[in-house]
C-alpha cells in the first residue's frame, strides 16, 4: 500500500521518550541543541520534545525550544505529549506556546478499564472535551493510541470503536503504538490492515519498541501495510530494550522499501555522535550505520576482495554517512588491509619491509594487543631502528592533583632534539598537562588538534595495578578522518601521555 510519491513522514521522540531512557535526563541547552540539529541538519519533519506538566525546569525548557523555533519558523514541527486531564495540558501548552498536542489516550480496554476505571463512553468524552478545548486556543491535535498492540489483539471491537469516535473529531493523525514492543512485524500488518481496510483515508503514524528486536522490522512492515509516518529515537533511547533507532530506521526505508523521507544520510552519524554525547550512554562498536566498527573490515581476504572491485561491499556505504571503510590491523590482517592503511598514511615501504611490518602486527595480535592505522609509523620505526619520524618525545612530566589543590603539571619534552619546558593548570590531571603541552606548541607555532573522544579501558577483573588501555580520538580541522591513537601503561595518565605523544609525532610527520 506504500506510494513511493509520498514522502514518509518522520517524528523524531529522542527529546521525550529517549529521555525515559535509565540514567538519561537533558540538560535545557542539550535539549534545545539536539532540537536544533534534528529539525536544521538532519532534517526530521517533526520533533516531540516533552510531556506536558513534567517539571518546572521542563516547562522553562520549552519555553526555550519555542522562542528559537519562533524565530526560525519552525514551531509546526514542535509537538509535545499531553494528557486528557480536563484543561490542564492545555493550560501548559498556553504557558509554554507549544501549538500541537500529541494527546495520550487508552488504546486497549484492559488499559481503560483498570487504570483509568472508567468505561469507552465516559473516555470518549473526556478525549473530545480535551480535542475541543485545544480547537478553540488554534492547538493542533494528533492522538496516541496507548497499548494499541494489546488493544487489536485481545479487544479489537474498542480500538475500531475508538477509532470510529475519533475519525469524527477535528485531529490529525493517529498514532499507534506498541508500548510494551510485543508485536511482529506479522501482527504489525495486521493491525494497521484492520484499521485501513475500513478506513483507508486515516493518517496513520507507528510508534515501535524494541523489546523483542523487532522494532526496524515492524516499521518496515507498517509503511509497505500503509502507515504514513513512522517515530524514531537517536540511537534506539527509550525505555527498556529502547525505541526504534533513527539511523537503521531510515537507511532500511531509503533500501529496504524504496521509501522516500527528508533526512540528510550523511547528518545520521553527526547526529548520533550528538546524542551519544549529551546522553551519556555509549553506543555499542557494532551498532549497525553509527557503530565506530561497522565499516571497518577484519579478515585479509576482505580487503583484497575490496581491493579487486569491492567484493565484500554491501549498499549501506559509509560515504552515506560521511564516513569511510578502514580495515583493521591484527592476527586476521593480511596483505591487503596493510597495503590499504600504507596507502593512506602515504607510506611507501619495500616488500621485505611490508612483509615484516605485517608478521610483527599479525605477532601483536596474537598477544590480543590492539593496533591501530595510527600506530604503524612507530612498529615501522622499531623494525628499521630509523626513529627519524619520532621527532616529538615526553623526557618529563610531572602530575599533582587531588581534594582540595588545583591539579598542575609540568612537563619537559624534546622535539627535534631540543628540550622545551612548561607548566599548566587544569581541571584534571590530564588536562593541566595538555595546558602545559598547549603552552609549548603554541610557542613553536604547532596547531593542535582537537580531542574528539577519550576512552580508558582495562581487562574484565583487572586488579588495581593493571595495565591501562587509554584511547583518545583527535579531529583535525583538515582531515575528515579522526586520528586514534592508543597508550598503555599501569598508570592512566601516563597512558594517555603516551597516546598523545603518538598523536604529535603523526601530525609533525
């Protein structure tokens, strides 16, 4: 039932039902940044940004998001959950100058009979007193069917009675959820079918969990069934197992249906970058699109494939994305994926060179080091003995931080066989020692570049004096590709020390 003319509508609920997330709750600046980039970059036609009275701060957050998409003419694509609570969330709506209202009602009777204890005609009522009251202060109405997964299934004369009542009501679209994420993407046709076969003008939009894993599937499944919107969360946030994640969303109804939306591809990583950030919760390396490893390709035997006419791609290419494929470096690695990483560094390296570079990385695998396209000038300099590239060294570095004293450091390094000295403040050991390192770069007219991301890491049941793997990602302002650059150490600091001075040698080379 998709018509490809039709554009599916996109409501991103990130701002909302993300934020029910365990251990997520935005600040008012990260929401409204968030709100910015969703609407301005990514490009989703509408964004549910709260539930209506939450919290005072809430409401002060809003209020905020609603001056700026004033400003920019874009408060149609705000939309909040409200409630049917008499007058109340209208009242809100009116403090804050949100103009549509996604409106939460029962969608199952076992839902309305035991939490709200009343009966279908007495909700009816309620609901329309809601709908007509909005009318009158010009607030767009949409409706959410709450547990209609359920309500299909086990009592389908009320949803189709609901829905009947609601068809007659100057509202939008209807929502559907599955609240607790138990459908398939069978019983997702299925509904929706029920609906349209009687109705096939309604505008109806799926709202998926994922609980069951399913959630991408059964968006799949409610466009071709003729649903034409579908609600989505940056990196799958939401409650329990999460909603339905934007980036594999899009990019399965772009390939999968040949469905046609407004999102920017190459703004999903951006935006889930954003996210991943402002939320805390670190996405999985193997998330499919924004997974730091996803285009990245292990065993040998796929980087000659690559390399003979892209054998081993598939259509989700990361220049989609903007991003781009790498090949890993291990005891899997083979010719191929060296050659490939050389070509990038531009290192030119005799055969018996390669040949040995490769043994020594394919040796460090085995020890299940990590190594990485950032560390092959260094493996390269230790076999030749040549340590002519390593021009950047840290000969001293001295850390003080603890309760109560401002964390300071001085450092001594040596580039290009000249000491230099400095001393730095900071808000961390770490930093008080990039201070430092700032201070003495600056002097030498050496732009640094930024750190993009930090990560320490140590073996599952390390003791206390175990080694450290610290691994800082850096962006030039150059180059679209992120240098990584790893130090090990029993010490953190000095772990992250050594990945910096990694990072120097590789921008000085």
């Amino acid at each position: 039932m998709i018509n490809k003319q039709d554009k599916i509508q996109i409501l991103d609920v990130t701002l909302r039902d993300g934020e029910q997330t365990q251990g997520v709750s935005f600040s008012s600046e990260e929401k409204l940044n968030i709100a910015k980039f969703l609407l301005q970059s990514l490009n989703v036609n509408r964004v549910e940004i709260a539930s209506a009275r939450t919290s005072k701060g809430e409401t002060t957050t809003v209020q905020k998001i609603i001056s700026w998409a004033k400003s920019e003419n874009l408060i149609d694509r705000i939309e909040i959950l409200g409630f049917v609570d008499g007058t109340r969330t209208i009242e809100w709506m009116n403090e804050t100058g949100v103009k549509t209202l996604n409106l939460l009602t029962k969608g199952s009777l076992n839902h309305l009979e035991k939490q709200l204890r009343k009966t279908p005609k007495e909700h009816f009522s309620d609901i329309g007193e809601v709908i007509h009251r909005a009318k009158k202060e010009n607030i767009k109405v949409n409706v959410y069917l709450e547990d209609w997964s359920n309500g299909f299934r086990n009592s389908p004369e009320y949803v189709m009675q609901l829905v009947e009542y609601l068809r007659s009501e100057p509202i939008q679209y209807l929502f559907l959820p599955d609240t607790l994420g138990v459908l398939s993407p069978y019983e997702t046709h299925a509904g929706i079918d029920m609906i349209l076969q009687k109705y096939p003008d309604l505008h109806l939009e799926f709202h998926g969990h994922n609980d069951y894993d399913l959630a991408v599937a059964n968006c799949l499944e409610a466009v071709r069934s003729g649903a034409k919107g579908i609600h989505v969360s940056v990196n799958g946030l939401g409650e329990r197992a999460g909603n339905s994640p934007l980036e594999a969303v899009i990019t399965a109804l772009h390939d999968k249906l040949d469905a046609r939306t407004s999102i920017v591809e190459k703004e999903i990583t951006n935006a889930s970058r954003l996210v991943e950030v402002f939320s805390g919760k670190r996405i999985s390396a193997n998330r499919p699109i924004v997974g730091e490893d996803v285009f990245t390709q292990t065993a040998g035997i796929h980087a000659d494939g690559d390399k003979k006419g892209n054998l081993y791609a598939n259509p989700i290419l990361p220049e989609r994305f903007g991003r781009f494929r790498s090949y890993a470096l291990g005891k899997l690695a083979g010719k191929a994926s060296l050659s490939e990483n050389l070509k990038r560094l531009g290192l030119v390296l005799s055969q018996e060179m390669e040949k040995a570079v490769l043994d020594r990385i394919i040796e460090l695998g085995d020890q299940n080091k990590t190594v990485t396209p950032e560390d092959l000038p260094f493996i390269i300099a230790d076999l030749s003995g040549n340590a002519e590239n390593i021009v950047f060294k840290i000969t001293r570095a001295k850390v003080e931080s603890g309760v109560g004293i401002k964390p300071s450091a001085e450092i001594t390094v040596n580039y290009k066989g000249q000491d230099f000295s400095a001393n730095g403040k900071g808000d961390g050991g770490y930093d008080a020692f990039m201070t430092a390192l700032r201070e003495i770069t600056d002097s030498l007219s050496i732009t640094l570049p930024a750190l993009e991301d930090y990560e320490v890491r140590i073996p599952p049941g390390g003791m206390t004096n175990a080694l450290v793997e610290t691994v800082i990602t850096w962006k030039k302002s150059d180059d679209p590709i992120p240098l990584r650059t790893i130090g090990v150490d029993s010490d953190q600091q000095i772990a992250a020390m050594k990945a910096t001075e990694k990072m120097m040698n590789l921008i000085l080379a």
